[in-house]
C-alpha cells in the first residue's frame, strides 16, 4: 500500500519545476478602470477610478506624456484626443488651493500640491475661481485614489480632477516657474475590446498543446511498438526497454497532484513576500537555464527527423559529468545556451518579449512531454487542484494580503522588472495604454497535461480523429481560453485565472464524452487501451482447415 501512495524521487524533482513554473496561471492585460468597493460612494461621488493620459506642450512644441488618475467626482473625461480641450497651465497660489488664488483664472487648468485641505474643497476653490480642471501633484511617485470625506455633504464638482506623480507634478512646475506657456489636454481612452496581441497569444497557447500533445503521442506510440516487437521475440530485453522508457517520461500520482498545490501556494507566496530585483534576477537565471534546455530538447528531436541530422543523433560520445551525449546535442547546444544568454542580457528592451516567448515555448513543450498523468482520474485531482489555486490566489487571496497576490507576483511590482520571466507575452498593438497581454505557464501546461493524454490514448486505441477524444478537448481548451479573453475585455483589462473558464471546459467536456461512449471506468483507472499480448494467437477451428 506505501508503494501505491508514495511519491518517487524523479517525481518529486518534476512537481517541484511544474510548480515553480507553473505556479503563475493568470491572463492579464493591465488595469485602466479600477473598481473600488471599499472607497464611500455617494451621488457626486460614485467614478471609477480610471488612468488619464496627460499630454503637454510648451507653445506649440509637443513634450513629455503623463499618466494620472481620475478622482471618485467631478465630470467624465473624454475618451478620444480630437474631442478633449487644450487648456494652458497655472500655477496656484497659494500652492496648496485651499483657499480662493491669488492669480486671476479664466479657464486655464490650475496646478496644485497636494495636503492642508480635502481634495474636494481644492477642487470647489478651484472651480469657483474660474478653473476648467485641476492638477493635483501627489506627495510620492505612486498614484493616489482620490475620495470624497466621510462626513462631506453631497458633492457637486464640474470640473475634471486629476492625480499626477510627484515627478511629473514636478517637471510642469518648474516649466511654469520659467514663465513658459505650458498647455495640458486630460482624456482617459478605452482599451479597444479585441487586440491583436490576444489573438496571438490564443494561437500560441493552443499550438504549443498540439505540438506537445503530438510529440508526446507519437513518443507514446513508438514505445508501445517496440514493446509489443520485443514481447513478439519472447525478448529478455523487454524488461531492460522498460527501464530506459521511464527514465525518459515522469508519470504523476493523485499524491503528486494534491501536493502541487502546496508547493505551488509556497513558491507564490515566496513572490510575493521577497519580490524584489535580485529575487527576479534569480528567476531570470532559472529560466534561461529552464529555457535553454527545452529549446535544445526541441531542436534535437526535430532534426533527428532529417536525414541529414540522424547519424549525428545516433553517434554518442561520452562527457564527464554528462555521460553519453550525442554529436547532434552538442551541435545545437552552444546556440541554446547563447539565445538564453542574449535573452537575459536584453530583456529590457522592447523586443526581449520574442526571445522569452521563444524560450518559454520550448520549456513548456519539453515539460508536457516528460510529465505525464497516467489516466483521467489524476488529470482530474490535478486539474481540480489547480482551478480551486486559481481562484484562491487571484481573488480570495485579495481578502487576505488587500491585494491580489497572483496579479502582484504577475505585474512584478516592487520588483524594478517588468514581471516575472515565467510568462508568454506580446504587445498590446493597438491599445492606447500599451503594455502587454500575458498568459502564465500554467494556464497551458497544467490542461496541456491532460489534452496531451487524450492524444496518447486515442493513437494507442488506434481511434480516429472524430471518434476520439483528442480534438474534442482540444477544441474545449481554446474554447475556454477564449472565453477567458471575453472576460479579461469585458472586465477592462483586469486579470483573470484562466483555469476558473479552462477546466470546467477541459475537464467536462473529456468526462461527458467518456461517459456517453462507455470509456470511463477505462480512462479513468487505466487510462490506455487493454492489449493482446502479442504470443497469444488464435487457432482456426477444424472446419475451417478443411
């Protein structure tokens, strides 16, 4: 009984990577409207909290572009630039607004500090002495949510209010105290309802399953054929075939499955607590090494299909350390290991994101081919385990830390870095705002897993395309994924746990198909097809001889 429950080492090794990997399951595109249950609201005082772009100009000449934040009253900003006023800069004085200013205002938009009053009464001293809108410089380089008081009455502001950081509060004032003309325009775009960028990412993610899931079929198929050659042969190297196929392929228990979770929550938590930029340096280095490996796996097994490459991938040569290590590994490796080394150098630069899709690809395929679930019943602990670490991190979580945890690790705040490198990326090409719509490992190796073992199974059942299982959890998959966008739109960008739309789509529609067609105690104890031993022929009956 120890033996059925117990976790092998190898096994062990694989949940650890599969956790640290995967432990981020979230697609994120990056909040424009932030809505806020906690903030009193009140007629006058209900906005949401949206970013508000601030362009500038000194005369006529264009200059830098601020982000602000849009206070919980006064009116709605414009969303498009053609449509919002260009209004000249003043400085207040007194600098805090608090009382009527000194300088006379005929509409220009009034540049104040931040303190000695609420800012609902800058907000009525600036309108009543003739302001059109009213910059506020924070006291720090964050955004504040700017909130009506508690005991105010009921608020009518008819002016637009503004947050800047204190850098970019700063950099106007000083233009100002120069005695330049300085023109400001305030508008919040909206974020287009489908980029580019998520149409890619949703093809990324669904070729990557079907590349690993056919690799790791074919894999499959080609090792039941040589076992089915060597029991043929009455051969004793049948045994010995088994040993070196399982040091090749780690099968998952409903143990290892659970325990993920655990490991998983942990590697999260350690994000969250010690994110900083020597943490993500140490995850940077991880995944080169993560990424470089796989991107060499790949490249092997796809040129050893060439005729050209096959007698290099056949001859070995033995290195200390390594052992026996083929000419074809050692050929593409030192282009492996540069790619990973180039990528980490320049991952800060606009075009790092190829690079760390590129590795991030071929680490997750590698991983869906050595990582296995031997049938149904631990693909569904392992994908139940993780829909319920989806939902926990991403919106439980928030009741626990004040924030969510899953988008803070994802964001890479505090970090100095653009999030962490555990994530597929692309830029968000006609967003306004920019930015990047991401999608974590997890959200493509954990059903990946299961997608892959419906392919096995159907190639070893010898079931077509329509009559197995394989397309039809396929389709599941990018339906879900794509249902998950839906929702990431139409909640403006805020990130959402893939997994919470993927498993019930994944998961469901492999246990209902099973189910109607008679498969499930089969998938879900053995998980592949019962086979003839191969010594075992049946004999004509006599009639038939004659």
């Amino acid at each position: 009984m120890e033996a059925a429950v117990a976790i092998p080492s190898r096994a062990v090794l694989a949940l650890v990577v599969i956790s640290l990997i995967s432990c981020v399951s979230l697609v994120f595109a990056g909040d424009i409207v932030h809505h806020d249950d906690v903030a009193p609201t009140r007629p006058g005082c209900d906005n949401n909290f949206v970013l508000v772009k601030v362009p500038t100009w000194i005369d006529d000449r264009e200059e830098d572009e601020f982000v602000g934040v849009g206070a919980r009253f006064g009116p709605t900003l414009e969303s498009k630039e053609k449509d919002a006023d260009k209004s000249r800069i003043a400085l207040a004085d007194p600098s805090d607004c608090c009382t009527t200013p000194k300088n006379k205002l005929t509409g220009e938009t009034i540049l104040v500090h931040r303190g000695n009053c609420s800012f609902t009464t800058k907000a009525n001293v600036a309108e009543a002495a003739g302001a059109s809108a009213i910059l506020i410089i924070n006291n720090g380089t964050e955004l504040f949510k700017m909130v009506c008081e508690p005991d105010e009455p009921d608020v009518s502001i008819g002016i637009p209010v503004v947050m800047l950081p204190q850098d970019a509060g700063e950099s106007l004032k000083q233009n100002l105290q120069k005695n330049l003309n300085v023109f400001v325009q305030l508008y919040s775009p909206k974020r287009p309802l489908v980029d580019v960028a998520e149409v890619f990412l949703w093809l990324m993610a669904v070729g990557t399953i079907l590349c690993a899931s056919y690799w790791s079929a074919w894999s499959a198929r080609e090792a039941a054929i040589e076992q089915d050659k060597l029991l043929k042969d009455g051969s004793d190297e049948y045994l010995n075939m088994e040993v070196s196929n399982s040091s090749g392929v780690v099968e998952i228990n409903t143990t290892s499955a659970i325990v993920f979770v655990v490991i998983a929550s942990c590697f999260l938590v350690m994000l969250y607590k010690w994110m900083s930029y020597g943490f993500i340096e140490v995850l940077v280095v991880l995944f080169a090494i993560g990424g470089a490996e796989g991107l060499q796996t790949c490249l092997v097994a796809l040129l050893s299909c060439f005729k050209l490459f096959e007698q290099a991938a056949k001859t070995y040569v033995k290195i200390p350390f390594l052992g026996a290590v083929s000419y074809l590994t050692l050929g593409v490796s030192p282009f492996c290991v540069t790619s990973a080394v180039v990528w980490a150098v320049y991952r800060r630069f606009s075009f790092a994101w190829i690079g760390q899709d590129i590795l991030g690809v071929a680490l997750i395929i590698t991983v869906i081919q050595i990582i296995q679930v031997p049938n149904l019943k631990v693909g569904t602990v392992l994908l139940s385990c993780a829909f319920l670490y989806d939902i926990f991190w991403v919106f439980v979580s928030k009741w626990m830390f004040h924030e969510s945890v899953m988008i803070v690790v994802a964001r890479g705040d505090n970090s100095g870095e653009d999030g962490i490198p555990m994530l597929l990326k692309i830029p968000r090409m006609f967003d306004p705002w920019g930015g990047y719509s991401i999608i974590g490992f997890g959200d493509i190796i954990l059903p990946g897993l299961l997608v892959a073992f419906s392919l096995r199974y159907d190639w070893l059942s010898n079931k077509s395309l329509r009559a197995g299982y394989f397309s039809w959890t396929m389709i599941a998959y990018g339906l879900g994924l794509l249902i998950t966008y839906v929702a990431l739109n139409l909640m403006d960008g805020h990130g959402q746990p893939a997994l919470l739309y993927i498993v019930p789509f994944t998961l469901g529609t492999f246990i209902t198909l099973g189910m109607k067609r008679g498969d499930l105690r089969h998938l879900w104890t053995r998980g592949e097809p019962d086979r003839i031993c191969p010594h075992v022929q049946l004999q004509p009956s006599s009639e038939s001889q004659h």
